[in-house]
RNA sequence: GCCCGAGUGGUGGAAUUGGUAGACACGCUAGACUUAGGAUCUAGUGCGCAAGCGUGGAGGUUCAAGUCCUCUCUCGGGCACCA
C-alpha cells in the first residue's frame, strides 16, 4: 500500500493539537532550549513558499532539541500593526483589525498544515491590546530614564531629578543634548516648563525637532532603515528631509554597547559587520583651530590627525552654527545663495550629486596650529552637519573627497607621505611615512597618528574622540494601525500616563487619513484625551516597535502583571537560536538588541543579549514570467518577435505559464482587460519572456505551499526545502527535484511496511545505521540541514539493499529522521506498536566501534619517504597525532639521533596512491 | 569608492577544513517489466578517441591545494560625501 500522506498528515496534526503535544512550561527540571522564528507580518498574499524555508529548518532543530531532552521553547505570533493593513482600510473603511485577524486565520491554518511543532498557547499579536500595553509599559520605562555613563547603564529619571536637585548637571556624564548647564539653585528655579524642556535632553525617548525622513506618498516619516537611496523601503516612494518635532529614541547612548557585544555572539560574520558598519564607530581627535580676528575657534574631528600638517583650507557644513558667525560681509549674499540652493535640494538628489563637486567660500581664514599659516574656512555640503562636528580639516593630499574639492576650487594640496604622487589623485591609504611634518617627520602613520593626538592633548588644542555613525532613532509616525503613545500634553509638556492607564486603546476613527490640517489620524477621534481632558499624542509607533521584546513575551505571554515574570525570564533567559531574514540587520535585530539591554539596565530580565545564535535564511526568489504588449494596443507579441515592435513587459501570471508556454485561453480568462487580447504568435506558441525575482503578489509569481502540501505532502516539503541547498543561501524555487524525495519517502516506507523482525543487528546494518547517526547528529549542530537529507538517503538506499528488515535498527533510524518528517514518523511509530509518541523518544546513541575505523591509521614518513604504518586510537586531533607518533618506540628507533626536519602523517585512505 | 561573501559537471549542490574532487538528487542514455503511457527496477553518466586534462584565470607554498598565500577577472550582498 502506497503511502497516504493528505490522510496520515491531517490525522497527526489533529493529534498534536489534541494532546498538546507541544505546549511546554517553565517548571521543568530538563534544560531549556528557546528556539524562535522571525513572526510574520501577516499580509494577504498568506505564506509563499520562501516563509516555511526558515520555519522548517527551526522545527527540525525544535524536535531534534527534544529529542536530545531539552524543554523546548518553540513559539510562533504575528506582526500585526503595519502599512497594508491600514492602507487596505484606507480603500474599504474596514477597521484594519479585521483584515488582519482573516490574515492571522489564514497563516495558522498553513503553518498548521506544514506539521510545525509550535507552542500555539502563547501565540502573540502585536495589534492585540493585552499585547500592546506592555509595547507601551517599555516606552514608558524608555521615557522615564537615562544614560549614566560612569556605571554605564540606563537609570530612572527621577534618580537624574535628584541628582539636579543636589548639584546641578555639571557632575552628570551621559549622553543627551544638553546644552546648558546649571547649578541645583538654577535648577530649582526653572519653572515646570523649562525642566521638562532640560529632561527631554537626557530621557532615552524624547521629542524633538530634527530634522527627519518625510515621505509625502506615505503620508509620515520613517527610520534611517526604512529609507534606501532617497526612497522608501516599503512602496518606493520619494523621501524628503523636512524639520519636525518627532519622538526619539535614544539609541546612539547604546552604540558603544551594541558595538562590544557583537563580539560575543554566534551570528553570521556578514550580519554583524553590517550592524558594526551601521554603528560606524571611527576613533579620532577634535581639534581646534583658532579662527583669524576672533577669539572663537572651530571644532574640527578627524581620524588622521596625523595629516594635520597637510591640512590647507577647512570645510564647514551648511548646517552648521559656525558659519553664520563667521562670514564676512563681502561674501554674505554668495553664501546665502548657496545656502538656499543646498536647503531646496531633496535627499534624493543630494546622494544623485554626490560627485558634483559645490561649495562657497566663508570669506574668514583660521590658523593651522601646528604650521600657524592661515588657511581659508569654505562652505560645502559635502560636509555633513550631523556627524562629528560639522566642521572638517581639509588635507587635499590624502582625502579624494578634499582633492578633488581642492582641485575645482584651486586650493593647494600638500603631500605629508614619503614619495606620495598627488598630481592625478590623493592617496589615502592609512600607511607611509611621514615628511614636512615637523615633530612628526621619519614616523610611520600608524605611530603618527597616535603621536599628533598626544601632542594635540598636550597642548590642550583638543581631544581624542570617538564618534558613531548612528543616529537616534525616529520613533514616531503619522499613522492610524500602531501602537498609541502613552503620552499626553499638560500645557504643551509631555507627560507620561500612568502604569494603571495602560493599554492605551487605539480609538475608533471615521476614516482612517490624516485630518484636513494634516494632523495624524488619531486626530480624527474627538475623545482623544486623558479622563482630565488633557490632549494626548496623535502619533503611533512604528513597526519596530512591536518587535523589539516579541522574544520576551513569548516566555510569559499569559501573565496579564508584566511583561515577563521573574521566574518565566530566569527560566527562558534568552534565544537559544533565532532564524529569520538578513533584511532586519539594522532594523529589528539592532533595535531588540537596544531594548534587551534596556530592560536588563533596569533589573527587569536577565541577559544583555536576547539572540545568542542567529541564522539567517536565503530568500527564495521568484521565477517571474513576462508578456510583451505592443504599445497602446491590445495585442501580444510572443519573446523572439519583441524587437520587431514598440513594446512593454507585463507580469503574468506564473501559473498560466508552463515551460515559458502562455496558456493563451486562460490568460484571456485571467483578468477582464484582457478578454480581447489579440496574440502575435511564434510557430503555435506564445513565449514568455522570464526573470528571477523577489516572489511577490504584485509579479504574480508566487508558488504558495498549500498546493505542493496537496500533491506531495508536508513531509515531502519540509524534506524538500531542506535539500534545496544551505539554509543561509539564496536560491530560486523550482520544483525540478521535489520526485526525487518523494521517492526517498516512498521507499522509507516500502521498507517499513514489510514484516519486521526482533533480532539482533548484523554488523553491516549497525555500521549503515551508525554512520548516519554521526553524520545526520553533526549536521544538525551546524544547520547542514541539505547534507544531513543527503545521509538519510544513502542510508535508506543501503538498508534496502542489505534488505533490512531488523526492527531496532528501523526504529532508531525512524527516531532520527522524526525531526525532518515528523508526520510520516509518528504514523511509522504507531505501526511498530509504540504507545509513545516519538516527540519524547531520545535521539539515538552513536556507537563509534561500529564505524569504518581505518580513517584513523596513519603511515608516517620521514622527510617526504614514507616509511610505516602505524595504528593509531581513534579520534586524535592533529596535535595529538604527532604527539603520540614522536613519542612511539618505532619512530624513535626509526629516526635515531637525527633532527627530523619534518615528520607527516597521512590517513591510511590514501597510502595507496603515495607509496 | 569602501567593506563582506561566492565562483566546482547539463542542473541543484557534496567534499570529515590540506588528504582518492564531483557524495546525494535532478536530468540524460541504455536495458527489464508493460498493448501503450505512467510508475518501478538494473546499469551508465565531469571532459577527452587516447595519453591525459580538469574546481573563474595567472603565479606561489607543500610529499599533497577546490581548500592556504599573492595578483587578477566575474557575480551577489551591504554601506555610501561618516572626515
């Protein structure tokens, strides 16, 4: 009897889902194991068949964790605040909530489908208001603390109240943008206004005026993450820099932190660089240089001090406070020009230009203090007005930004580096020696550079640096479907809600668009104020909101107190392994990494770091088919005739598309404008033109999984994904080899059905079988997931052909292989009358004196001849092997009192082709 | 421009990290069973008629290189005026 797998699959998840075979407590005496899927953000398009790709390798490793006896903690929710969402309800007046629990209904039913072992009782929804609160309970903590930077931890604000009260903020070492000090008595004096104004400077959330991403199609503003090359990440819309006064996050006082802690985690190396290069830490001096006439002086930092003596002209950005107080009167009105011309540019055009060289002189000069010549300051927005300074030293000589600026503005370019030829192009290289550079001639830059900052703190002209790349993060946007900020206004001061207020529900509203003043939507509900009737915030919180501690909530997610309780978070602790998309390095996962730290500062949980191992998934592409439509027409040119006429490309629909052949009749069928379609054919076919893309409903190439379930199986896929290639590659999906583990599972169960017998093993079998366990057991610690599907066959093949029909050596392999096919395993299981389901079995035990022992002699030879053999015991690293070859009596005798220049040991595998 | 990562048969991909390159699977070829198709099974399958040659290319280290070093080409990803 063929092997039912519609029939078998539903009868055991049914089962798992009755006997809540995988819900899981914290009072358990085994040890824990927390593995974690990214949660989806539930979009209508439901599940394509890239989504289970991660699902499935973390429920493979969920049930191998269990059968190596650990508590697993495997827990599944949904990212449910979010743009489509909200932008559907824009388009049918539905509350967004309704759309979303249809999309939430629907993704369940098909991660049910593919046999993931999730705990289902503590399932989260991040739009779900027992959720939220405790979303809005941290933005409270975040606004009601600060960043001490002698204990180098988060406190609570009122700690920081106390502290002005006693001495002022003189003493305080944080990081906030206070720029007014002020004694206690000051302090005491402020009115309310102005206290809250100075806090707002030193709380970890904040509102401020920045200047921020406005993306008008979008209607809000967005994150540094959520914009790439001047548009939007999501719709790709246009994004402007617009003043506003927004919340903030104070990430930047945890850079340092997130930096340093990346050196104790197991992620991939490519993911931590790109949040080390998102952190952007570069270690420098400020210096000052003193401004001619004047007795003010400009900050400059730089990270080559050393080229000071190179340094002919200074830079100041547009932006800065400097330029105003500097420029002359004759050269008043030609800054101001570009001032305006610089202001008008949009992000978007600014990164377009960046080779075109702009830029005004100031009019003023500043003296260079270690040369003391008088070196003209300029104005150019190829300075940044938010990083370092604003303000730059300009060595044209070894900076291709300085040298071409110098070149178009014939400003002087002096080499500080031996032999360097700057007559065609800087040379910026971090290494050399250094010439006419005073104190510092004869030494290599390296030195140099350590040697001007001494000298430079020496003469009390500056100071060593360190400066971020990363900015505080926008925490607000102009939206209906997030979070609502626990925040209301007194007399224009924002004031936090109390902890008993929350959740803060978000109020029902008429229409889901800003208001006819361009307020947010939350504007709309005329209610939206405390019991007082004081205002409260009209903005949401953005997407990352709802993820930041997603991880936390799962160990407690009933607990209706607090986030996390003690007990649930010392139990759980942190992520064992979190497998998800590259696309949230330095949005989600740097952001979750802040909070975690966060909550840690202030006692709530018990480990900085929430993700100690992470992986991340290929992206499985699309394979997208095209038509080509000629111009202003109704007809379609079939792929090889194209260039005979004036077309565009069209998405089709991939799934009228067979073997890049349209299916002419039902791409008429397939949408109304088409019905009249006129096709100019090549022979008898219409040929699709094709490419590899991102799958996605709007190329119409989405392959969702519910149809491979039906025909093949869930097993069959899981199998199947797996054996696609390494988990972290990218790979486009094509279904050329699925037979191929149809038939494995088809001969695994020809080999199962027939009569078993209760004997002993024979050698041959326990040597297929043992030899799988060490492959398959080594795989999986590494996530080798394709080579460990690989093993299974090969050991199927063999026992088929040994004609095994030995029930231990079956039962192990099925217990082996229940990870990966857990369905056709429990069925397995049941026929071999196990009582127990296999999800408690233990995985089983590898006896290495079944395995091929002769990988572990060794011949040695002496100086490239080889000389014997020589029977080693098993499992030597390389160390031990010439340890113990040095110190037996054959070798010994062998080399006599000869120095042996160099002893080799090859592994007997090949002894054949050397001797 | 800077920083990562990767280039292996017709295809997806293996290779115990320096030790018989191409495991496993797809595809293909031949055969068996079948009225036929499908399914299944058996054998073969890197290239070359051969000696030989083969892991993008050119050098190098080594008894031994897909793996290590130098240069170079190509592709993918990230950052991008960050001083």
């Amino acid at each position: 009897m063929s092997y039912e797998h519609q029939k078998i699959e539903k009868y055991w998840q049914n089962y798992w889902k009755d006997h809540k075979t995988f819900e899981v407590t914290d009072d358990s005496d085994k040890p824990k194991y927390y593995v974690l899927d990214m949660f989806p953000y539930p979009s209508g398009a439901g599940l394509h068949v890239g989504h289970p790709l991660g699902y499935i390798a973390s429920d493979i490793i969920t049930r191998y964790k269990r059968l190596c006896g650990f508590n697993v903690l495997h827990p599944m929710g949904y990212d449910s605040f979010g743009l489509p969402a909200e932008q559907y309800a824009i388009k049918t007046g539905k509350h967004p909530s309704i759309a979303t629990q249809e999309n939430v209904t629907r993704y369940r039913e098909q991660l049910e489908n593919l046999g993931l072992s999730f705990d289902w009782s503590r399932e989260v929804k991040t739009s779900d208001p027992s959720y939220y609160k405790h979303t809005q309970w941290i933005f409270l903590k975040l606004f009601n603390s600060w960043y001490d930077l002698d204990l180098d931890k988060a406190r609570e604000i009122k700690e920081l109240i106390s502290e002005f009260e006693n001495s002022g903020n003189s003493n305080i070492k944080s990081t906030h943008h206070c720029e007014v000090s002020f004694t206690h008595v000051q302090w005491k004096n402020f009115n309310e206004k102005e206290k809250e104004d100075i806090l707002q400077c030193y709380r970890l959330a904040y509102r401020a005026q920045t200047s921020v991403n406005w993306c008008p199609e979008l209607g809000t503003v967005l994150a540094n993450d959520e914009v790439k090359e001047g548009f939007s990440v999501r719709g790709s819309h246009p994004v402007f820099q617009k003043s506003m006064m927004q919340w903030c996050l104070r990430i930047t006082a945890y850079a340092k932190r997130l930096l340093e802690g990346l050196d104790n985690i197991n992620w991939s190396d490519s993911l931590k660089e790109m949040q080390r290069n998102w952190i952007g830490r570069s270690i420098g001096a400020e210096i000052d240089f003193n401004i001619e006439n004047s007795d003010e002086s400009i900050k400059v930092f730089t990270t080559r001090a050393d080229t000071i003596f190179g340094a002919t002209f200074m830079v100041l950005a547009p932006e800065s406070d400097y330029v105003e107080a500097i420029v002359t009167a004759d050269q008043k009105q030609a800054v101001n020009e570009y001032l305006e011309k610089t202001q008008k540019r949009s992000e978007r055009e600014r990164i377009a230009e960046v080779k075109k060289v702009s830029g005004v002189f100031s009019g003023a000069y500043c003296v260079n203090p270690f040369t003391q010549t008088k070196i003209p300051i300029w104005i150019a927005d190829y300075v940044l007005g938010g990083y370092g300074t604003g303000a730059i030293m300009a060595v044209p000589a070894h900076d291709s930004r300085d040298y071409s600026f110098a070149k178009h503005f014939n400003l002087p370019i002096i080499s500080i580096i031996k032999g360097a030829d700057v007559s065609e192009s800087s040379l910026d290289a971090k290494s050399g020696t250094l010439v006419n550079s005073g104190f510092l001639d004869g030494l290599d830059v390296k030195v140099a550079i350590k040697v001007a900052i001494e000298e430079v703190e020496k003469r009390s002209l500056g100071k060593s640096t360190t400066n971020y790349k990363l900015r505080d993060a926008i925490f607000s946007r102009q939206r209906y479907w997030g979070e609502p900020f626990p925040i209301y206004f007194e007399d224009g001061i924002p004031r936090a809600l109390a902890e008993d207020k929350l959740p803060l529900e978000l109020p029902e509203v008429d229409k889901y668009l800003p208001t006819q003043d361009g307020e947010p939507p939350l504007a709309r509900a005329t209610f939206w104020k405390t019991d007082e009737g004081h205002p409260l915030e009209y903005s949401t919180m953005p997407g990352f909101a709802g993820s930041s501690a997603y991880f936390l909530r799962y160990m407690d997610p009933n607990n209706t107190e607090s986030l996390v309780s003690k007990k649930a978070n010392e139990y759980w602790r942190d992520v064992d392994l979190y497998v998800g998309g590259v696309e949230h390095a330095t949005g989600h996962l740097l952001y979750s990494r802040c909070w975690n730290m966060f909550l840690y500062d202030l006692g709530y949980i018990c480990e900085e770091e929430p993700f100690k191992r992470l992986v991340n998934q290929g992206m499985i592409q699309g394979r997208s088919n095209f038509v080509y439509r000629v111009k202003g027409t109704n007809k379609f040119v079939s792929l090889g005739l194209i260039d005979n006429y004036d077309t565009m490309q069209v998405h089709v629909d991939v799934n009228i598309v067979k073997n890049d052949i349209l299916d002419v009749e039902a791409f008429k069928s397939w949408m109304p404008e088409y019905k009249d379609a006129e096709f100019i054919l090549e022979g008898s076919d219409y040929k699709c033109g094709y490419a590899q893309e991102k799958m996605s409903k709007s190329k119409y190439n989405v392959v969702n999984p519910d149809k491979i379930c039906n025909e093949y199986g869930a097993d069959t896929l899981r199998l199947y994904e797996m054996f696609l290639g390494p988990i972290e590659q990218s790979k486009p999906w094509n279904t050329n080899g699925i037979e191929g583990v149809y038939r494995f599972i088809q001969k695994y169960w020809k080999l199962i059905e027939t009569e078993l017998v209760d004997s002993e093993p024979t050698q041959d079998e326990l040597k297929v079988l043992h030899t799988a366990i060490k492959k398959i057991k080594a795989d999986l610690e590494v996530l080798s997931l394709n080579t460990s599907v690989s093993a299974f066959m090969i050991c199927v093949n063999d026992l088929t052909k040994l004609k095994c029909k030995n029930k231990s050596i079956l039962k192990d392999l099925t217990i082996l292989l229940s990870p990966f096919t857990p369905h056709l395993c429990e069925e397995v299981w049941k026929k071999m009358g196990m009582k127990e389901s296999i999800s408690f079995a233990s995985f089983p035990k590898l006896n290495e004196a079944y395995l091929v022992e002769s990988n572990y002699s060794y011949p040695i030879s002496v100086n490239g001849k080889m000389k014997f053999l020589l029977d080693l015991p098993i499992d030597l690293g390389k160390d031990d092997i010439e340890k113990v070859v040095m110190e037996n009596e054959k070798v010994k005798q062998l080399i006599g009192d000869k120095t042996v220049r160099k002893l080799i040991i090859v592994p007997k595998k090949i002894v054949n082709l050397v001797l």
